[in-house]
C-alpha cells in the first residue's frame, strides 16, 4: 500500500483536496469555487450537482500536480461544510432541489413556534446539545419535505435519500453503494441523539422527518466504503476511511485530542471547539455541546463550540458584495495603512448572529462612519470583527468552564493574515499559536482516514507529526483592549433584531 492520503474539504465556498503523506507533507493540492445562490434575503443554496463535479474535478487536478494517479491512493478522506442539507433520487441520483446552506435562515418562524412549545428547547438541548436556530439541518429537511412537490411520499416510499454533504460525496464516490455519515455530522442536524449515539425518533417526529430516507451513522475514522471507477476517476477499490465535519476535523487536526485543548478555525465563519473528553459539559450555556468524532468502535468524544457565522465571509463579501478589494489578502496592507481602526466597527450579521447571541433576525451593521473613513478602515473593521467574535466566544466558553484560555491554537485560511493574529492575541491577552500544516481542516480527514487504514498507529504518532510554525504574543494594553471591545459590544447590540 502506497503512503498517500487525499483528504476532500468541501466548504461552504470552495472545495479543496491535499494529498498528505506520512510526514503531513502536502504533495499535491488544487481549489475550485463554486456557485452560491441568494434566492431572497437570509436565503442560501448550493447546487449538489456542481459541488459534486467540482470536487471530483478539483481531486484530479489535486492528482496531477502530485504526479500521481488515483490508484496511488492508500485511502480517502471526507471533511465538509456541516449542517448544509439536501435530497436526492437513490435511482437517478439526481438532486430533488438546491442543497439548504447552514447560513439559510428560512426556518427563523418555525424555530420561533418550536421555541414556543414548552418543554421543547429543555429536550432539544438535553438530547443533541444545540440551541434551536435554523443553523442546523432539522428544520431545513422538513423545509424541503414541505415544500418539494413529491418529496415526502417518495422519502415514505424509500425512493428519496437525505443527507449532509459527507453522505452525499460518499454516496457517489462508491457509486450509490454507501449510505453513511459518521457522527460528527448527524450530530449537527438536531435530528441525533449524542448521548445515546443514534437518531431519535422523537426529535425525528418534531421536524417530520421520516426516518427511512436518513443515512446510517458509522465511524468518523473506519473504512465506510470503497470507491467504484465510475465514480472515482478511474480507480475502483480505494477506501474512504475518515468522515468528519469540517470543524470537527480541524480540532483532530489541531492535535487536540483530549479535555481543555481548543482551536479556532477562521473560515467562512469560525468555529472555536473545546475538547471535552467522553462527556458533554453540564450546562453549555451560549454554547454548542457536539460530538467531536468516533474513532473506530471506541466510545464517542464531545466538544463545546463557539459557532460564528461570518468572518471570512465578511471579507468576501468587500470583495464580491461590494467590490472594495479585489483580493482578500489586500486587508492586511490595508489594515495596517491606518494607525488605528478610528471608531469604525463592522458587525458582520450577515445570516445572523451564532455564539454567543443566537439571533436570527441581526443584520450587518457598520458604526462609526465619519467623512474621513475610506476602504482601509472597512477592511479593517472586517478583520477586527474576527478577533471581537473570538472574544465574544472565548468568554462564554470561560464563564460556561471556569477554565481560562491560556492560549489559542489558529488555523484556516485567515492565519496567514498576521496583521489578524496579533490582533487576536493582543484582544485575547493571550498567546495564538499557527501550526506548519496551516489547512487543519483537510489534515485531520486525513489523519482520521490514515489511522483506519494503519498509516498511523495512534493518536501518540499523529501528536508526534503536529508542528508549531508561527506564535503571537499578546503585546496591547489591558486599558486600550477594554477600551476597543466596549465599543464593538455596544456595536452588536444595535445589530440585534434589525430583520425581526
Ligand atoms: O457549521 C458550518 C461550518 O462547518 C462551515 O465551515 O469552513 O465552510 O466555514 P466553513
């Protein structure tokens, strides 16, 4: 067996695939975009059909500038945007409608009148560890049974198959053979129960989803089928042996493999995970309680995390939305051209506000304009808006753990930004560490998929490969630190329930 791993992180606004070998070296990589839709306001879709072709697509072209062939592969690994929902024929495998992005905020009234019924948030909360927010794919799937002509009686008569997008690349990498998610992502769809490790026929009858059409929940590091030619490039045969959702993935990634060790993955949005050993927290609090992943038949592991919607995203938005940068790495310079962000907040509500404020109907705000305020300021406000939802987040987690952060390990694609990172640990007051192997997210699907197939033994061997890059210490003031968060916190309370 040949020591190459390809690990597929399919994100909400790109697809990436890397090909590790056993050094955690990237021999070969390659990145697609594909299309969003914004069918209305607070509304988010992705085509299935696309996000399929462009992985496929992109895993070649990942291939080649390794100058490997498919059949070099020793196995697969899987790591997605989590919570993004579709339906699909099991006959024809075509797509029934548009994929229901997790920033979709359609279901906000059905999550009102759930909130409304009592007992309802205590028993969501006690079985899957979330809040109700239409974040999570419950509500969305029964969106879609709702309102897809046909839907519902083809998912009654086993016709349809639902899944998140794990199941569905999956699904049609082994050719229609697997019908499986791993435990990290059914976790993420209200519709699990994370302690007893199954879905629930309750929570499944709150959101009238039939249970025929779901998935069956394996391993986030076990062999979960094998490729057939058709539907891999060529190469039959080969294992996809690690599933996990992308943050998830990123905490495994990070090396942080037991209590108390935390990472923060600046994406699209960004997702702070606390490893919290065999168990959930008592009371999360703001917080999300979540399963981190099953490795093989062992018993699962928890994580507390911090879910913010939009950082990344914001910076894309200057650029596709507004048209102010043409690149997002312009921020830094940008950032740096002012000696200070002026006053100028940008609360970056965009599909609402996760962690820790959950509210669905906060819109984007820019405070503080003044007729000296130009792009550098704007850009600024974005970047500075990751750090200040950082710290909104880190705090919930302290006060939820009355354990405080002593340092915060970094990843995804805005840790190359250092303008951000010293940010992040001046407002933090602590140290934020950048691993060598900055795309955690796509290392740790391929750690999960290499200790199934014995490229790793254990998790001693994979810490042994984890490596520091880069460390930012906190150089700010306390008085300038308070002085700069008061003001984004009287920000975000403006920004609150503007779409209501
Ligand atoms: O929960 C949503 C999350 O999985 C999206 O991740 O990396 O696409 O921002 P990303």
């Amino acid at each position: 067996m040949t020591n190459h791993i390809l690990a597929i992180d399919q994100g909400t606004t790109g697809t990436t695939v890397l090909i590790f070998d056993r050094d955690t070296q990237i021999v070969g990589r390659a990145y697609a975009e594909f299309t969003q839709f914004y069918p209305r306001a607070g509304w988010v879709e992705h085509d299935a059909a696309e996000i399929w072709r462009v992985t496929l697509e992109t895993a070649g072209r990942a291939l080649a500038s390794a100058g490997l062939s498919a059949r070099d592969l020793r196995a697969i690994g899987i790591t997605n945007q989590r919570e993004t929902v579709l339906a699909w024929n099991r006959h024809t495998g075509e797509p029934a409608h548009r994929a229901i992005v997790w920033q979709d905020r359609r279901t906000a009234a059905f999550c009102d009148d759930l909130r409304s019924r009592t007992g309802v948030t205590e028993m969501i909360r006690a079985k899957t560890g979330l809040v109700i927010d239409p974040y999570f794919s419950g509500t969305k799937l029964r969106w879609l049974l709702e309102n897809v002509p046909g839907l519902r009686a083809g998912a009654e008569a086993g016709d349809i198959l639902f899944g998140t997008i794990d199941s569905w690349l999956i699904w049609n990498l082994t050719g229609g053979a697997a019908h499986v998610t791993d435990p990290s992502n059914a976790a993420r769809t209200q519709l699990y129960d994370i302690h007893r490790g199954d879905w629930d026929s309750e929570l499944l009858s709150l959101m009238e989803v039939p249970a025929r059409g779901l998935p069956e929940v394996r391993s986030s590091s076990a062999v979960l089928g094998h490729t057939t030619a058709d539907g891999f490039l060529g190469a039959g045969g080969i294992a996809i042996a690690g599933v996990a959702g992308d943050q998830q993935a990123a905490l495994f990634g990070q090396a942080c493999h037991g209590p108390g060790l935390a990472k923060n993955t600046y994406g699209t949005g960004s997702f702070l995970l606390m490893h919290t050993g065999s168990s959930t927290l008592r009371d999360p609090g703001p917080l999300l309680s979540t399963v981190a992943w099953r490795i093989g038949d062992q018993p699962l592991e928890y994580a507390l995390e911090g879910a913010i919607f939009v950082t990344g995203a914001a910076v894309q938005w200057l650029r596709d939305g507004l048209g102010l940068i043409a690149a997002a790495a312009e921020t830094e310079a940008l950032a740096r051209s002012i000696p200070s962000n002026d006053g100028v907040y940008f609360v970056p509500a965009l599909t609402g506000l996760g962690a820790p404020h959950w509210d669905p109907y906060a819109r984007g705000l820019i405070a503080g304009l003044t007729r000296g305020t130009g792009r550098a300021h704007l850009a600024r406000a974005a970047l500075e808006a990751m750090a200040y939802q950082t710290r909104d987040v880190t705090r919930a987690i302290e006060a939820q753990t009355g354990i405080a952060l002593t340092e915060l390990r970094a990843d995804g694609g805005a840790v190359g930004n250092s303008f951000l990172m010293q940010f992040q640990a001046d407002l933090l007051g602590v140290p934020v560490e950048v691993p060598r192997v900055s795309e955690t997210t796509a290392l740790g699907a391929a750690y999960l998929a290499g200790l199934a197939t014995g490229m790793w033994q254990d998790r001693e061997e994979i810490r042994a490969t984890w490596k520091l890059a880069s460390r930012f210490e906190p150089g700010m003031s306390i008085a300038e630190r308070e002085r700069l968060y008061t003001h984004w916190t009287k920000a975000v309370e403006k920004s609150r329930g503007w779409a209501a």
